[in-house]
C-alpha cells in the first residue's frame, strides 16, 4: 500500500492542461494515463483500500444470496413448477451477469490503481450491461403482472399462464434485451468518429463511459435513452396497474379470507421493494441518463 507521501509525488507526475479541466493528463514520469486518470477520480489513497473492501463485500454478498436463493428453489418441489419462480430465477441469472461483469472490474482498477483499458473486455462490459439491465426491468414488469393475475384472476390463472406461454415469456425477455444490446452496439459506431485514447475515464465501462470514450454517438446515446425510458416508464405503469389492482381486491375481500389479504399485501410489498432494489443502478445513469 502506498504512504501518503508516496501517493503525492505520483500524483505530482501528472500534469494537467489547465486547473478547469481536470479530465486531460499530460504524463510526465512513470505514471501512465490511467494512472493519472484514476488520481483524479479517487484522489485521497487512504480511501482505496475502503472502496476495495465494499466492492469486495457487495460482489460476494450478491453472489452469496442469489446462489442461496437458486438452491432453495432448485430444492423446493412446491415452488419449482410455479411460473413466479421461473421469473425469479431469471431475475437472479440477469442479476449474477450484472456482479460478475462489474464486481471484478471494479475491483481489478481499484487493486491496480488505474482505470479500465478500452479493449474486447469494455465492450463485453457494455454488452452484457445493458443486456442485463434490460432482462431485469421486463423480467419485474412480468413478475407484476403474473402476481396481478394470480390474485385478481386466479380461477384463469392456470388456463392463461401456461407452461408454454411462460417459456415463450422468458425467451422473450431474453430476445428483447440482447436485441437492444446488440443495436447499441452497432449504432455505437456510427455518428462521431471513435477516440484513440487507449483508456478511459472510469473504473468501468459501463454504457455512458463507453459513449464518451467512443465521442458520444449521436444514434446510440440516443436510442439507449428512447429505449431504455419506454422500458422504465412500462415497466412503472405495470407495477402501478397490477399492485393497485391487487391491493383494492385485498382490501374488498371479505373476513373469512384476512390471511390472504394480509399475504397479497405482503406481496404487494415484497415486488415494489424488488423493483426499488433493480433501480438503483439506473440511478447511476446506466440506462436512460
């Protein structure tokens, strides 16, 4: 670990154009770009090994419970056949693609003290990103409306839901998702022409760092938001007609049926808290900023 001293004379090696640009490195001595490029998003070092060890912790924490979650799954026999499980899993396979593309990048840079190298693996990152975060929006919308129709319908649940519509369903999701990814992709090279920097400014290369570096594709940035907002917005507006739906019939039911209304309140609980959770990472500006 370097000493604080230490870390000044390597940043004292950077030497930037003017103090209003802090994102253009001249290297003068050993230090590269993405050495320099990395002292500017993480000056202070004493907060390296803090940011190694959250990284660490939500990587493993993630893979932990989601491996817990498929093996309870995978063991129940009540719960394998049912379609909500079938959605679940596919929510957790589309969350273990996001910690495994992302955790050890974020790690790897924080551990070698520089930013990512735009190379194969960035492109990898951006792919499976995107795709993934795309599976997870339409796997929680159809997760809504299987709870709504369970609850609200649940005499032509089995008739409606059947085992072929549920895996016409979950290929679907999948077709959808990657097929955003893979137009991203190609509209990523298209509009402005392509930096020849060999690093980029993040830990990651996460979709908006990739279409900086690539010199913001007027295309791709914006079919990624087009896409990425009529999504998001289906996906509110879903959730908002299913558990609003649910909980009115839950609140209607009549006394004999108090311990199903206190499960569908549960229920309409436990998904508005999923969905919360698949969010977060929008907030970062992954998909629609």
């Amino acid at each position: 670990m370097m000493t604080t001293t230490e870390t000044h004379n390597l940043a004292e090696q950077c030497d930037w154009f003017s103090e209003g640009n802090r994102t253009e490195p001249r290297v003068t001595g050993r230090l590269d770009a993405a050495s320099c490029l990395f002292l500017s998003i993480v000056p202070n070092e004493q907060a390296v090994p803090a940011l190694i060890c959250v990284s660490v912790l939500l990587t493993l924490f993630s893979l932990l419970i989601n491996g817990l979650i498929l093996f309870g799954l995978g063991w129940s026999e009540d719960l394998s056949w049912e379609p909500r499980s079938a959605f679940l899993k596919n929510l957790i396979l589309s969350d273990l693609v996001q910690t495994v593309t992302f955790g050890p990048a974020v790690i790897r840079s924080l551990v070698q003290r520089r930013t990512m190298e735009f190379s194969a693996w960035c492109y990898i990152q951006y792919f499976a990103g995107t795709t993934s975060i795309f599976v997870s929006l339409v796997t929680i919308t159809c997760m809504a409306l299987e709870r709504y129709l369970y609850v609200c319908h649940a005499i032509h649940y089995l008739v409606v839901l059947t085992q072929v519509r549920l895996r016409l369903s979950l290929s679907f999701i999948w077709v959808y998702s990657i097929s955003i990814g893979i137009v991203n992709m190609v509209l990523l090279h298209t509009g402005a022409g392509q930096k020849n920097d060999q690093v980029t400014r993040g830990l990651l290369c996460e979709p908006d760092m990739v279409e900086q570096h690539m010199g913001y594709p007027r295309a791709a940035a914006v079919f990624r938001k087009l896409a990425g907002s009529c999504t998001l917005l289906l996906c509110l507006l879903v959730h908002a007609f299913s558990y609003l739906r649910m909980y009115r019939d839950a609140c209607n039911a009549v006394v004999p049926f108090n311990a199903d209304n206190v499960t569908a309140r549960k229920t309409v609980l436990f998904y508005c808290g999923m969905l919360f959770l698949q969010l977060l990472p929008l907030k970062g500006g992954r998909l629609t900023h």
